[in-house]
C-alpha cells in the first residue's frame, strides 16, 4: 500500500478564474516551469489558468524588497510557467485559503505580491476586497482583432493591459489567438481587454491574459476596464460592475487607489501523486 505523497495543492477560483493553490511556508518546493505548466494543463494536469504558491516572503529570495518578511506572499505563476506581478482574482482565493487554513483571520491583512504588498479584507458577506493599488494610465495604443482595429488606452495595475472601450459585440470576437501588442509600449507583453458599457454603472468585458490565452475572469483586467470606461465617460474616479463570462465584480477607482471586489471559492484539495509530482 502507498503511504507515501507529494504536495498538498488546494483547487479554487475566483469569477471562474481558476487556481491550483500549493502551501509551501518555508519555500522548500521545487517549482519549476514545467511543473506549473503540468499542474495547469487540462489534460495532463489539474487544470487551472495558474498557480499560487503560498510561501513566507522571508522565504522566497526573489520577493520585492520592500515586502516584510513575515507576510504571506503569492508567488504566482502564470499557465505557461511565466511569474506575473499580480493577480486580483489570485489575491482573493489566496486569502480564502489563508483563513480556511488558520493561517489568517477574517477581517484585514496584507498580502506581499511582486506587486507590493496589497490590503485585502474579508467582508461579512463572503466577499473579498483587495485594495489593488492605484490603476495608472500610461499610453495609448491599438490592437485588432476578428478584422478590427480597437484602440485602448494602456494601464498599469501592477501588471500591463491595454484595455479597449467600444461598442463592439464582445460575443463575436475571436480570441483563440493572442491580439497583437505594441512592443515598444508593453516591452514585457500585455493583458488585452475589450470592453463594451451597458450603463452608466455596469460594463461587459472579455480578457486575453498575457502567458495563459482567454479567461473566464481577470481581476486586474477588470481594473483596467473600469479605469478605461471611465476615461471614456469623462471621469478619474468612479465605481463599475464589471460583467464578465465567469461573473461580476465590482471595482471602485478613487483617486489614490483602486478597489476590487468579487468572490473567492475553494473547491477541492488532496495531494498530489509523488510519481507525477517527480515526474513534471
């Protein structure tokens, strides 16, 4: 009989924007580009659109400096293997997973990200909120896709979109392949968002996540679409409902930060099998 197992892994999403969840505090797991592309594969693997590691920033010798030693840090990867700066959507399952764990207390804690730390807080109804830090617009550029040209504006949310707001039929677009970017203005790539308002208050947006392909959610990407719905408005501050194919958020853009609020779900947990674990 087995006795022996690989690591422990947690599976959750947050708008359907999933995650393979690895607590590693001591940062002992060797997490290796093919690995995170293994876990994230829907055939071979566990299937997600990345992985969260959940490791002491004490303990992972690339976190940003300014990030304390003792907080929890979500060193996130996306599913080509790729590190990215931040994650909305992660942050809140990271934090479900935090105080489903022990690890935390429900209310306000600050979790370290490549992005800085960001406050999160969990609200009585279950929802999250993370404090996303201010959505800074940069540029403006164009991209095309199914024939057309959008034109957005670039945003910084601790990792780079260009968000595009028009009145196209977000349901026709074609996003199986990577909408082009502008290399000198995302030398690093770029999250790609279309957005089409509904309302004065509500948005429809659909994401092409830089090193994963189309998602169900992107909680930056929502971000981003807010910011840039509102600059179509007229408008610096303000606040969304962002509808995308996995659910809805909120997103309130103030002029010294930005917030976003969604749900966070955990739906499974085991370990994983050593063999495979040695194997990827």
């Amino acid at each position: 009989m087995r006795t022996s197992q690989g690591p422990e892994f947690i599976k959750g999403h947050g708008t359907q924007n999933d995650f393979v969840i690895l607590p590693d505090a001591d940062g002992e797991l060797e997490l290796t580009d093919e690995r995170v592309r293994a876990l994230c594969d829907r055939q071979r693997g566990l299937g997600a659109d990345g992985v969260l590691r959940v490791v002491r920033a004490g303990a992972l010798p690339d976190a940003p400096a300014d990030v304390p030693a003792d907080v929890w840090f979500m060193d996130y990867r996306n599913a080509d293997g790729s590190i990215a700066e931040m994650c909305g959507n992660g942050v809140r399952v990271f934090v479900r997973y935090l105080v489903d764990a022990g690890l935390a207390t429900a209310g306000e804690l600050p979790v370290g990200t490549r992005a800085g730390v960001r406050p999160v807080r969990i609200r009585d109804d279950g929802q999250v909120t993370v404090d996303m830090g201010v959505a800074k617009i940069f540029g403006e550029s164009t991209t095309s896709v199914s024939g057309r040209t959008f034109h957005g504006v670039a945003v910084d949310v601790g990792n780079p979109h260009l968000a595009c707001v028009s009145d196209a039929e977000l349901a026709d677009l074609d996003l199986t392949t990577r909408p082009p970017h502008d290399p000198d203005l995302f030398p690093n790539g770029a999250n790609v968002e279309f957005v089409r308002p509904l309302d004065d208050d509500h948005v429809q947006m659909r994401v092409y996540e830089r090193g994963v392909g189309e998602t169900r959610s992107c909680g930056t990407g929502t971000v981003a679409a807010a910011a840039a719905a509102l600059r179509a408005a007229g408008a610096d501050t303000g606040r969304r409902v962002v509808h995308i194919p996995g659910g809805t958020v909120e997103v309130e853009i103030t002029s010294s930060t930005a917030t976003l609020t969604g749900p966070a779900v955990l739906v499974a947990r085991g370990h994983l099998d050593p063999t495979w674990w040695r194997a990827a």
